[in-house]
C-alpha cells in the first residue's frame, strides 16, 4: 500500500507540473468523482486494520451548490491474550456542499467547499476466542450518522484534482484524487 500511495503522489506530482491549471469552479451540471483514504475513524475500536477507503460523487445542481453520494469501507481489530475480535465498518450516504471559492479573489484553480454528509453505518464484529466456553460468533448492527466537513481540490489539469477534506464522518481527514466528468 505504501508503494501505491508513493506512486500516486508521484504521478499527481509529476502531473501538476506538466499541465496547467484551469478554472475549478463549480458550475451547474458538473459532477466530480473521487477516490481516496479516510484518515482518523471516528468509530474504529481496537487497532485499524485498514483505513477507510471511499468512493464519492459530487453533481453541481445550481452554481456553488452540489450534492452527491459517498461510501466507504474499513476494518479493525482488537486482540487480548488469546481472543481476538474483527469489526468492518461500510458507510452509505448522501451529501450536499456549498463551494466559497467564488468569494476569495484569485482562486482559479482551486475548489473550496464546505458541506454535511447523511447516511447509514453497519458494523460487523466476529469473535474467535481460545476458551472453551466462549464459542466464536458474529454479529452486527447498523445505525444512522451525520457528518460535517470542509474540503478543497486543486485542479493540477482540467480534469483531475488532489483533494483534502477535514471533518467527522468516515475520517477526521480525507485525501483523495478527483476526476471532473
């Protein structure tokens, strides 16, 4: 995973120097797909296995106003002498954001933004323990959370971005890459 993430700072990096910026601008009917890493989860017990990963969609419905879609997956575990409990945490939800960016003089190539997210947790936790009178099981539940964020995206050509969000929803801190539609 490190080799990947060295990779692609490498390429964005290496991108952002070979093409020039455009207007980032959220226009009405624009809609943005992005990819990236959740950092931080909020919920995770025990040691994070693998950070959240997340796939999000943003469509531009009037000028500065977007509203979209997110999910997302990770893992945990927890271990205490020989018992050993496994979580996996899956996120569904929508998300609207209004985008300032407009309002902050020479800002042609960056996107900023600020919004919340409305969507459905389910959590699974399996249970394998050495004793004899404590049997390995599974179980789950789900429940709803809201989040809030605030975000940015640097548009390195005029179709991808490198993006940053900070909030409390499936990371404190999200990075990810952006592709315009």
């Amino acid at each position: 995973m490190k080799k990947t993430l060295v990779v692609l700072v490498a390429v964005l990096t290496v991108s952002a120097l070979l093409v020039s910026p455009l207007s980032a601008q959220s226009k009405k009917g624009e809609s943005i797909i992005t990819a990236g890493l959740g950092l931080g989860y909020p919920g995770v017990y025990g040691s994070a296995g693998m950070p959240p990963i997340f796939v999000a969609f943003d469509h531009a419905i009037v000028p500065r106003i977007s509203v979209g879609g997110i999910v997302s997956y990770s893992t945990s575990s927890y271990e205490f002498v020989r018992d050993k409990w496994s979580y996996s945490y899956i996120f569904f939800g929508g998300r609207g954001a209004y985008h300032f960016s407009e309002h902050i003089r020479d800002l042609k190539d960056v996107d900023l933004y600020g919004g919340l997210t409305l969507g459905y947790h389910v959590v699974s936790a399996k249970f394998s323990g050495v004793d004899e009178k404590l049997h390995p099981y599974s179980a789950g539940g789900s429940y709803f959370g809201f989040g809030i964020f605030v975000g940015g995206r640097y548009f390195f050509s005029p179709k991808w971005a490198a993006t940053a969000e900070l909030g409390y929803d499936i990371g404190f801190l999200k990075i990810g890459v952006s592709y315009k539609l």
